[in-house]
C-alpha cells in the first residue's frame, strides 16, 4: 500500500470522494464501517449528512422460496437498463450452514458484480435482536449520499424482519408466489399491511390466478380512504424478465404518490425518529455495560435461576449504580 | 363483581393461589398484567421467583404452511393424555387483517378450551422490535410458577422470530413440511442451526422421504463433538395424529440430555441473562423517555431529514441532559 492510499483509507473525506468517483472498494470500505461501528463513523455521517434524502428506498421481503434474489437481479438489470446507479442491501441470517455454498442466488446476482454503478452488499444480522434497526439505515445513509438512485433492501423471512423493513424503506415490495402455502399463511404473516407493492412472482406457474384473487380479496377486506395508496399486484416470472417493467413502474408510480401526498416526508421522518432513537438507546446500553453492576450479571442470572431473584429485582440490581 | 372477588383481582397472592388452583380466569389475569407491564408484575415475580424452573418450554417454529399449529394441537394433546398441565403461547403478528377470522389454526386448538389444564394464549408482538423477548419470558415464568409441566411457545416465520425462540426455549422443535420450497431454503432461513428435533410434517405427502434425506445431508455437514446432541428427524402427520409419540420421546430425550450435559442449566442463565437485561434496557430506555430531551425528537428527525444534522449528532443531543 502506498503511504497516499494508505492516508486516504484513513480520511473519510477522501473515502467519500472516492466513492462519489465510482471507486468501489472505497463504498465497501465505507460499509464496512457502518458495520463494524467503527470510531470513523461519526465524522462520515457527519460529511453526508447534506448530500443525503435523493436515493428511493425498496425494501423486497418475502417467504423463503418466493424468488426474492431473482426479483432483486431483474430489478438492478431494469434500474442498470435506465442508466441508474443501484445498490443492493440484504440481509441475512448468517448461518454456518451458508457460508457462501448455499448462497447460490447471491451468486446469481454477481452478473452485475463487476460493474461500478451496482453495489451489491449481504449485511450480517444474526444474533442481534433488531439487527436490520443497527447498521442498515447508516449503510442506506452512505448509498444514498454516494449517488445510488435506488437501493433494494432485501431481507429473507417474515416476521420481525419484514415489521422492521417496512420502517426503512419508501416503499415496500412484497414478493408472493403460488405453491408456497395458502394465501391465508401470507395474511398470517403480516405482509398484507406492509406491502405498497406485490409482485406475484412464478406468474407462469400454476396457482397464480388464485392467488392474485385472493389477495385481491383479502386487500379489499381493508378500508382505504379516496387519496389512500392501494396496493398494485404485479404478476411477474423474475426468471425470464417478464412483468420486471411494470413492477418498476408500480414501484415508479408508489414513489410519485409518496412525493404528492406528502407521506414521504412523514416516512422519512419517521426513518430518522427510529435511526437516532436506536442510536440514543444504544449509547445508554453502552454506558449501562460500563457500569460495574455489568459485570454482576453471570451472578445475578444465576440467582433468577435458582429462584431466589426475580428478574425484575435482578435489573434493579444490574441499575443500581447508574 | 363482590368486593371479595375484587379484592381477589387486586391481590398478587390471591391470584397466585388461584391460578394454581386451576382457575383459568386467575391466570389468564396474570398472563395479561405481563403483556401489559402492569405496576403489580413486580410484585407477582418477586413471588413466585422460588417456584420456577420447573416446566419444560418447548419453542415450535418453523416456515408458514408448515402445520405448526395442527403439531401444537396434537403435542397438547398428547401431554394432555399424560396427565400433564400444558401451556401454549403462541406469538403472532397481530396484523388488522388476523382480527380473529383468518385465524382458523387457533379455532382448531379450541377443543382444548374448556380444560382448565390447558392454557392457550396468543401473545401480541406486532410492531416491537424484539416483541418476543419482552412479554414472553415473564409469562413462561407464571406458568411455570403455577404448575405447568409443559410450555408451548409457538412463532410464525422464520428470521429474527427464531432466533428469538431459541434464546427462550429448553427445547427447539423446528417444524419442516414436503413442498414448501426446498431444503436449501429451510438452511438460508438459519433454522438448522437451531433447532433440537425436527417434526417433518406432512409426512404422507410426496417429497417427504427426499427433504428428511436433505436435512440429514445438511446435518451431516454440521460437526458435532462426541457428546454433542445431534437433532432427530421425526416424520409426523399432525392432522392424523401420527409420530406424536415418537416427536414427544424425541423432546423427552432432549430434555433428559439437557439436564444430564449440565446444558439445561447453561440455557436457563443465558435465558436470565437475557431477561435481565431486557428489562435494564427498558429502565434505561425508559428513563432516556423522560428526560426534556425526548420531546425534541420530532425536531431533531426534522433536521435529519433536512441533511442539517446526521442521527449521531442528533442521538448525542437527544441525551445531551441524561
């Protein structure tokens, strides 16, 4: 390394203009900050902070086995098409069991691994409660401030996840596809009240017909009021491209209503509420660690469990000198 | 209502002693003060902290459309048979469009609701970060507390949900069925890793001989240590009744394992650790909540929003007078 590169790894100016100018280990390096919590954070998002509020924000969420690597692909082919510089969050539980031999719709995606206007990022979350919340709305920070137009969010599972996602992103793209279990497990799963738009993916399988009517059923159960956004249902078959257009326009379309009715500057605010929210809360957690009761908690753990503390009074104690 | 049985109402103890006695009413109240955070939880845990650490939780989780209610309904049952006084929390996005109708899985649990041996109850998450790990663990503690053997704590979905349900539970039932996306999905969703049994349900269904030959494949790549517990696979077809004896041996011998590996005291003080800390987290959140700076979070989103401020300068004056 030369003594100049080495000055601008550590200069966050320099950083930052590097991957304004399309230096892509330079972005990588500003995400792995993000996700490190590295001491250079601060300063960063401090220099970014005025060039952000332009990128557009889809998070993709989903059962396990709808198709939501594919969609992403056929999505930052669409954006990349346009002249769109687009980038890729997902999230993913980090198991064993992936690394990286079963991440084969990853590998998919890395068709687009050599170009410099798609940046295409798996954030680790496994074992944190409420991951998604910590590195990813700063990592959307850096994309947005870079120059990304469009960052897709994507996140495997239903659940928390998707709860968490829809507090991230502009708009939220819900991937159903026939076969997967009834229409009534997906309303189970909360996804109906998320999603702004659908995407019916393996709309060339059979089953798709139906499901498109149930949900249009079980959408119409909800009330929207005249200038309400009512979710679209876009049948596509990522695989082949076909419907990746007018998802992108449904997507197009959600994005200008948010604009018009105002909401996405409630949206937004609500992003940030949430963002400096995680931020003070983990600041206090950290301060909590610091204190010496921190170092009591194996001992009072093991008092709860022997039934001579309760949890409660356990806590009292861990605060004690706070 | 007489005043003996309000008196009943307001009383810790008396509620305590009836809810042992069997009446469901009681603890039902109990479970509701928890899900509420009520002033008279305190007093409720201190006393019956040297009654617990007695039941068996049970997580059951596992991929929408699996079943995993027909599989709660038919271990309930099962317990039931035994003599044992069972629990069932089921943890479930309380999304507006689950008001009640669309959850048919729970009416098919209802045969058990007029037993006072049995406790079924839907705990509500929606929109916590990290809902399960608030409310859950307290409610196990009553249970425990009042006599249940075993505990049911059902979770739709995979993702953080999961990994939530394996930092609360003695036991983890990961529930898989044939023809719900393949195996390789299961593995992304992170649930192999966690899980102590597996329930392969649906077992008269085709593809089931070749997802049990995946999942054994798949563990097969895990290593385990010579006295490690390796996770059976047992084929079950909950709506028939079949293999929910032979699923019951298998989470018998789980337990059995726990307790002679010294595992089972291990997982309980991490689950203590846990529950301590969450609820510190609370007090500090809360206390952060009541500090003048709070009331300023509206303005300083704002900001954000504007680029004006970056949400670490903006967490830092939100605790800018703790």
């Amino acid at each position: 390394m030369t003594a100049a590169s080495a000055a601008r790894r550590a200069d966050p100016d320099a950083l930052i203009g590097a991957a304004r100018d399309g230096d892509a280990r330079a972005l990588a390096r500003l995400v792995s900050l993000v996700e490190n919590s590295a001491p250079q954070l601060r300063p960063i998002m401090q220099a970014i902070a005025p060039a952000t509020g332009h990128a557009h924000v889809v998070g993709l969420t989903g059962s396990p086995g709808v198709g939501k690597s594919t969609l992403a692909g056929a999505l930052v082919r669409h954006y990349r098409d346009q002249g769109h510089r687009v980038g890729v969050l997902a999230v993913d539980p980090s198991s064993p069991f992936t690394g990286g031999a079963l991440l084969g719709d990853r590998v998919r995606m890395q068709q687009h691994a050599t170009d410099d206007r798609v940046f295409i990022r798996s954030m680790a979350t496994r074992g944190h409660l409420g991951g998604l919340a910590q590195a990813t709305p700063q990592a959307l920070r850096i994309l947005d401030a870079i120059g990304f137009d469009e960052v897709l969010v994507e996140t495997v599972g239903v659940g928390q996840a998707e709860v968490e996602i829809a507090s991230l992103a502009d708009t939220v793209l819900v991937a159903v596809a026939p076969g997967l279990g009834d229409s009534i497990q997906a309303a189970k799963a909360g996804i109906l009240e998320i999603a702004d738009v659908f995407a019916v993916n393996k709309s060339d399988r059979p089953g798709s017909q139906e499901l498109i009517r149930d949900l249009r059923t079980m959408l119409a159960m909800a009330r929207y009021g005249p200038g309400d956004w009512k979710p679209p249902l876009v049948p596509t078959t990522a695989a082949t491209g076909a419907g990746i257009d007018e998802l992108a326009a449904a997507i197009d379309s959600h994005r200008d209503w948010l604009a018009a009715s105002g909401q996405l500057l409630d949206r937004r605010q609500a992003r940030a509420r949430g963002e400096i929210s995680a931020i003070a809360l983990g600041e206090l957690r950290q301060r909590a660690g610091q204190l010496p009761g921190a170092s009591r908690l194996d001992e009072l753990a093991e008092r709860v469990c022997a039934g001579k503390l309760d949890p409660y009074a356990a806590a009292d104690e861990l605060l004690a000198r706070s």
